[in-house]
DNA sequence: CTGAATTAGAGAACTTTTTCTCGATAATTA
DNA sequence: TAATTATCGAGAAAAAGTTCTCTAATTCAG
C-alpha cells in the first residue's frame, strides 16, 4: 500500500517543485481570505496561469490525498505545505554582515512564519559592532563559531563583500552549520554535508542581459505567466 | 561549416548554462589578476570545485574556439564572456520601490559593469518622492510609464511590497518594458512576450527549510562544492 | 437510482540538462 | 621526426524535470 496522509518519507523531492511551492501557499492564502473553502489543482494552476499538471504533480508530491470531483480542503491543504516546507517549525539563522543588505534581511519580518529566524547579527566592522539594527544586537564576527555550537544554530546568511565570503563560511562551518545561504557574489566551497544554496543576483543578472539582447523583441499577444 | 569564432547565432542556450557563466567570469578575473594568462576549462573547473565536461560545454556554447593541449587566452575568453553576456553595453533600468531592498539595489555600483544601469527610481510614498537615494532622485510612480516609453528603458526592477507588485508589473508593460526583474515575493503575470526573472527569496527559503528538516545530518568528510 | 461531468492519481512520452566517451589537434619530449 | 600527452569539440547516453494521456473514483443533475 503506498503511503497515504503521511508526508513521512521525503524520498526525492524536485527541487523545481520545492521552490514552487510557496507560489501555491500564497495563492492559497489569498483565497482563504476571500472565504474559498475547498480547491482544486485546475482552480489553482488557472489561478496562476501555470499548467495544471505540473500543480497536480507538485501537490502530490508533498503527499496529500484530495478527494476526486472535489479537490482539497483549503484550510488542510495550507496546513499541510506549512507543515511539509517546515514553515510552522522556525530555525534558528546567524546573519553576518551588517550592511544594507543585511539591514534589508533584518527587516523581513515574515520570516519568522515561513521556517526561519534570524537570532543574531555578526560583522567585522568596529562600526557596526554594538549597535542595535531591528531590535537584534550587532556581535563582532570573532564570536560566531562559539555562538553557532553553543545555540546549535542550523542555518548562517552570508551578507558580506565577496571576498569575505568565503572565510566567514569557513568560520559557520567550523562551528558546525548545517544549511547556509549566501548572498555574497562569491562561489564559496564548502564541505559536502553542508546545505549551500546561493542568491547571486549577477547570475540573473548574465540570463537577464543576454536575453534582452538575444530573444527578438516578439510582437506576442498571448498572455501568459512566469518560469 | 560550423560556425566558428562567431557568436550571431544565440540558437538554444541552457539557462542553467547561462546562469553559470558569472562564476567561471569571477574565477577568471581572478586568475586574470594572479597574472596568468593562458586557461583550460580543466583549470576552471579544478578551480571552482565543479565538473570539468560540465564547464566545457559552457565555455563552448559561448562559441569561443580554444586550442588543443592549451585552453583559451585569459583576456580573450574574460571579454568574449562580457561580450556574449552584454555585459560590456549596458542597459538601462528603471527601480520601482525605495525601500530598504530597493535602496541596497540603488547601492550595487558594480551592475553597471555588468550590463544594466538603473537610471531612474520611483515610488509611490509621498515622503520619498523627490528624495534622493545613492545620487539618483525618487520619481512619483505615476510618471514611470511614460519614462519608460520615452527613454525606451527595455529593464524595469520591482522592489516594492507584494500586494503592490502586480499593479507597478501593469505600469511597466503599459509603457512597453521589454524584461521585469522582480524581487517582491508575489507571483506577477505579465504577457508572453516578457522577460520574466523573480528573486523571490521564499523560494529559496521554502528550499532551505525542507533540506534542514529532511537531508540528514550526514557525517561527510569529502569536500565538494554548491549546487 | 442512473448517467454525465469533474478531478485525483499514475504511468508514458517528451524535453531539457548533465555526464560520459571518443576522435582530432597541438604542444612537448624523446 | 615520431611518440606521447593534454585538451578541445562533438556526439551518445543517462538523469532530471515537465507535459500528456488514461483510468478510477466521486459528486451532482435529472
């Protein structure tokens, strides 16, 4: 019998489908607050203007079982992608670097609700240490390995210059990050084991420059949606 | 005969393919400055931690033509990536939002050397309007359609809050954008004929949270590298 | 109570991307 | 001058991801 209402066994997850998944949440929120009570993978997917196989298919994959003719409960299907991505379950995050960007990531304050949360700030700039940016504390970088094994910390941000980011990922390695996320322009090595996952905007940026060069200025009338 | 040292033909290019060619550009700039000149895809590889046939064929489908037992002359293939890219003639950009994400974006003084350049800002905030952020005033928002048009700007970047995100997407294909860069966390439609690129940072996070509660804290010892 | 319509689920087909393999070429060494 | 080796270039194979198609279950209408 295959696994029925348990999201118990994560065998392979598509990536693609994982990072889609928030589109769906946001959408299902919008349609909780105007009073739907029940959806389908069609209703969804027209919603967004995505094919409906490919919804019916991400849906699935997080393991939820909707009824034939009728589709899922709103309320359960929200409940359950909470539950699936993590979201009702926050980690604790170390930020380091403490400039715009980091400023900018502090002030996200939704966050919180979708799995993560920032509990400190580290920086190198005697500036900066000391001083308090959204109500979190500014720590001198040199205390950020201790910090990370001391509050078993999970997850580092990487908000600093590119050529710093790589020893401030060694120092979250050495106190035993798990996940870190980086959004340094920098490709930065890390061990096998740790969970990298990078937010370079000059990677879009090579995409973004070289279609509108390439792809002709189409005279399109079709509407249509995202990637 | 195959196309040679000519790159005219933008036939099928992988976007992932696209997306990696930042990092092997950094890499190579690097090398560029440690005084070396000549490079394999081998090296590149060796130096970035990733598979050597998987760099090749990137390099390759950029068209650049490379000599057997030797690789590719550093500068050559440095400008042959800006080239390919449009990196080297920059595009113009409009911003929409002044807020703290909007301000970090205004304070990247590299993206002009990496072939956009966001010439104006608006918002639609009172108090900002008429500021100026990082040397460049804050328009009110209703005048971003007719910018556009005027000054043909092919590029506009969303950086506002994401119930405003659709509206300001509306605006930009009003005054004929060719490309949206979207950085708010909201699903835009736009027509077909749109480049569309989102940055939504939920996707990743969605990402991150799943693998911190389902990819098991493995013992690794081998060192590798990112995704 | 019966038939029509809609939807989930599952597998097949297709597409895209990555990895593997091999021949050709140029530099290096004997 | 010939053998050797490192590398590019290109095609084939494999893997991953997306789209298509069909079946079974359930609701709704008559």
């Amino acid at each position: 019998m295959k696994s029925l209402a348990s999201n118990d066994r994560p065998r392979e997850i598509p990536e693609a489908s994982l990072r889609r998944l928030p589109i769906y949440y946001r959408s299902l929120q919008m349609m909780m607050r105007a009073g739907i009570s029940q959806v389908s993978c069609a209703d969804l997917a027209r919603a967004l203007g995505l094919d409906p196989t490919l919804v019916r298919k991400d849906i699935e994959m997080t393991g939820i079982v909707g009824k034939p003719r009728v589709g899922y409960t709103l309320q359960d299907l929200v409940q359950w992608i909470e539950n699936f991505l993590g979201w009702n379950r926050p980690k604790k995050a170390v930020l380091v670097g403490a400039g715009s960007l980091g400023s900018a990531l502090l002030g996200y304050d939704r966050f919180r609700s979708h799995g993560m949360e920032i509990v400190a700030v580290f920086d190198i700039d005697r500036e900066k240490i000391g001083k308090r940016i959204h109500d979190r504390l500014v720590q001198p970088l040199m205390l950020l390995p201790d910090f990370i094994t001391r509050e078993h910390v999970p997850l580092g941000l990487i908000a600093v210059p590119a050529a710093a980011a790589q020893s401030v990922a060694d120092l979250m390695v050495v106190g035993g990050i798990r996940a870190i996320w980086n959004f340094a322009p920098a490709h930065v090595r890390v061990p096998a084991r740790i969970i990298l996952q990078n937010e370079d905007l000059y990677h879009s940026l090579a995409s973004l420059s070289f279609k509108l060069e390439n792809v002709p200025p189409e005279n399109g009338i079709i509407y249509a949606e995202d990637n």
